[in-house]
C-alpha cells in the first residue's frame, strides 16, 4: 500500500491589502523548523483594492500590482527559496506580469537564482472580448458605465497547475481568497477535480486562512469579554492539512495571540451567508456537520466539512468610476463644543444645499450609526460634549462641485461657529459596483510560466 503524502503546511502572512508587513518572517521560520512540504500564501485583493490597482494601472502601465509587495516579501523571499517553501499569493491585483517581474528582480537584488514564477490569467473580463458577454449579463445596468474594472473570481486549478508544472512562486489576480489554501493543497494530494468533499475541507482550511491574524485572535479581541494576549505581536496562522482535506490550524511558537474553538468558530462562520452553500469557485462548501476541537495550546482540529459540486458559473464584479467623494474635518473643544458643532454642520447644510445631501457625523456621538439622511443624528438630543470632531462629506458627479464643500469646511475657520480648528479635507474618486454571473466557458483561465 502507496503511503500516505506528507501533511502540507500552509501559513498566512497577509488578510488584506495595507496588512502588517512584518507578518511572514515567524511565519516562514515555524514552516521550516516544522519540515515537510510548505507553502506561504499572501492575501491581499479586496473588490475596491482591485478596483483601485485598475486605476494606477490606468496612471502607469507598470502599475496597478499589491503596493506592499516588497515590504512583505523581500524579507523572506530567499529563506522560502532556500528551503522550498512555494509562495501563492493575489499579490498581481491589475497587472499579474507586473508583479511577477518585480519579484524576479526583488530575487536579481539579493543575489538569488532566478525563481519559476507563473502569473495567473483570466480573471480580468474588462476588455471588448467579454463586453457583449457582461452585457448579457447585466443589461442596461451597464448601459453609459465607465467600465475601470471587471473580473471573475478563478478558482485552485490554474494555481495547481501552475504548481504541478515546477513553479516555486504562484502570482495572479482576483483569484477568490480560499482557493490560495485549495490549489496547494489540490497538486500536492493529486485530488480528483471534482472529489468535493475534500476540496471542501480544503476550502473551509483556506476560509480559516484568508483573513490573516483574524483567526489567531486579531479581530476576536475584546477586553474584558474577550481577552488576546500579546496583541501587539499577533502570529499569524498556519493550517496543517492532511490528505483527506481536514486541517489543524496553528501559529508560530511564542508569537501573541491565540487559536481556540472560539476564535476558530468565529472565523469559520465569517462572511458565510448560507452555512449549507458556501459558494466558491472550487466548491460549494458545507459546515453544518463540521466539528471544531481543541487538541492542544493554540492547535484546533476542523473536521466534518462537506462538498457539493461546484456551479456552472462564475461571479464577477464590475466596478465604474461614479463620481467624487469630498469630506472635511474640523474639531471643536471646550464648552458647548457639541452645540458649536452641530451649528457648523448647519451651517455648510445651508452653503451646500444646492449642490447635494450633506452627510454629518458627530465622531463619538453619532457617526458608525450614522446614515447619509442625517436621521440618526436628528434622533440623538443633543449633549454636551467637550471634545467633538465634526465630519462631513457629500458624492457629486463633477470634481469641481464636490470641491466646494472642502472649501466651506476651511472657511468655517474665520466664518465661525467659534473656535473650530484642525482642519482636514480630502477629495477622491468613487466606484460604484455591479456584479453578475458569467459561464465558466467564457471565462478561461491559465497560467504563463515567466522563467
């Protein structure tokens, strides 16, 4: 009887993009000191981040890549070489090519032998290929939409393949974020395509993953209810998977933190709408079964998952330039601080109303339960707050409009209410968003082997 492949160790060392940067290196060091097959993957592509890559790119061609690539990877690309650890990451955002040949030349840096990258395609639908397709879809939705972005979520199998052809370092784009863990774990256990049931545990490991040092206490921590130790030196975590698709989840020794049933749980039910139909390109995930346990200090064992076949389509979003958001800032301190503020987002209520609805939030007061209509803020009585932040903000169709408003919050400077200071404003694009479906045959994808 064949045996069994060795248990494949994956760590996390980035959620998103703007992620610490100095996450991989205790990361790397425990896959090493553990031995056996690794892989450290790096999750960095949100729908606005991609969105927003698409128009650096628009700015520079050789733009449009992760921001952070070589803060997070320059510190560990020649230890994961040395030592055989594949890298797997959505480092590419807009431009894939771009961030393979930056890597390459991050490795011509330190004096390393050129590493086999492969760049994953197909995620981006944007151009005039798929436009007849993407109108099907959405229909006059699109209709007078300045495109800045379409992209599919791809699925594990080109990064498999990629890996199973000799690439040491895997980069693509809108890649969904459990298929970084799914298309590892997939050419290392020789998995059948269609064996769901462990491409399910693989997805639900890689669910585990995705978010960082979410899972390792990061986004769990609530002092007093729920307490993290050594917060300020998370260690992000590492899945051990075995060939039947369950996985143990961990971090690196002596790194802050921790990895327990509540954190896991919290995690696994994390942006899950249906429990029974976890939706992803690979698969369509079940955890209704699935068992969470504790087998050791920051070690948690998930079994149980289960898989369905994966749909016949594939999502994409379409993000379009919408506008311009322009918000202001301005502090008020000292007594009837709170009146003073309230009167100033009166005031610029007046001065602007011919341009748009005004938003204004009283930071502390009434702001994250704040709504754009300014109900809330009309419901709370007014207090007496000492100390009182006023932020405003309103969209507009044209730049110069929206500028007007960073205009009026300076000059509530001199035109009072009194005593306003710390001025701030900022104006920027918008994007709007439009999702539909596209078949998986309009949508190929693959990788190409940059040496």
């Amino acid at each position: 009887m064949a045996a069994s492949p060795p248990v494949l160790r994956i760590g996390c060392a980035a959620g998103f993009s703007g992620d610490r940067t100095d996450a991989a290196g205790p990361v790397v060091e425990a896959l090493v000191a553990a031995g056996g097959p690794a892989v450290l993957i790096f999750e960095t592509l949100a729908e606005r981040t991609l969105a927003l890559a698409q128009l650096a790119r628009r700015q520079d061609p050789s733009a449009g890549y992760e921001p952070l690539l070589d803060a997070m990877l320059a510190p560990v690309l020649a230890k994961c070489l040395t030592h055989g650890v594949k890298i797997v990451s959505n480092f590419g955002a807009a431009n894939p090519r771009g961030a393979a040949l930056r890597i390459r030349e991050l490795a011509r840096q330190q004096g390393l032998r050129a590493p086999r990258i492969a760049v994953i395609h197909g995620d981006d639908v944007s151009g005039a290929a798929h436009r007849a397709a993407l109108q099907r879809a959405l229909g006059p939705a699109l209709e007078g939409r300045d495109v800045v972005s379409a992209n599919a979520y791809l699925g594990a199998e080109p990064i498999a393949d990629a890996l199973a052809a000799g690439a040491q370092i895997v980069v693509g784009g809108r890649i969904a974020d459990p298929s970084l863990t799914v298309g590892p774990a997939l050419a290392h256990f020789g998995w059948a395509r269609d064996d769901w049931h462990r491409l399910g545990r693989a997805t639900m490991a890689g669910h585990l993953l995705e978010c960082g040092a979410q899972v390792s206490g990061g986004y769990y921590a609530d002092p007093g209810l729920k307490d993290v130790p050594g917060l300020a030196n998370l260690g992000y975590p590492i899945a051990e998977i075995d060939e039947q698709g369950h996985c143990t989840i961990t971090k690196p020794a002596g790194s802050g933190g921790r990895v327990d049933e509540h954190t896991v749980k919290e995690q696994l039910l994390y942006e899950v709408h249906d429990p029974a139909a976890y939706l992803t390109p690979d698969v369509v995930a079940d955890i209704t079964a699935a068992q969470v346990e504790e087998i050791g200090a920051d070690r948690v064992r998930l079994t149980g998952v289960r898989g369905h076949a994966r749909t016949d389509a594939l999502k994409i979003n379409v993000c379009n330039a919408s506008g311009w958001l322009a918000e202001g800032e301005i502090s008020y301190a000292g007594a009837r601080a709170e009146a003073r503020a309230r009167l100033a987002a009166d005031v610029l209520r007046e001065r602007l109303r011919d341009v748009g609805p005004l938003r204004a939030d009283l930071i502390g007061v009434a702001s994250v339960f704040g709504d754009d209509a300014g109900r809330w803020l009309a419901a709370t009585p007014a207090g007496d707050a000492r100390d009182m932040r006023l932020r405003v903000a309103l969209r507009h169709a044209e730049r110069a409009s929206a500028e007007r408003l960073t205009r009026e919050v300076t000059a509530l400077y001199c035109c009072g209410p009194a005593g306003g200071g710390g001025v701030r404003t900022a104006i920027r694009p918008t994007l709007g968003t439009l999702s539909c479906l596209l078949p998986r045959d309009e949508v190929p994808a693959g990788f190409e082997m940059i040496e």
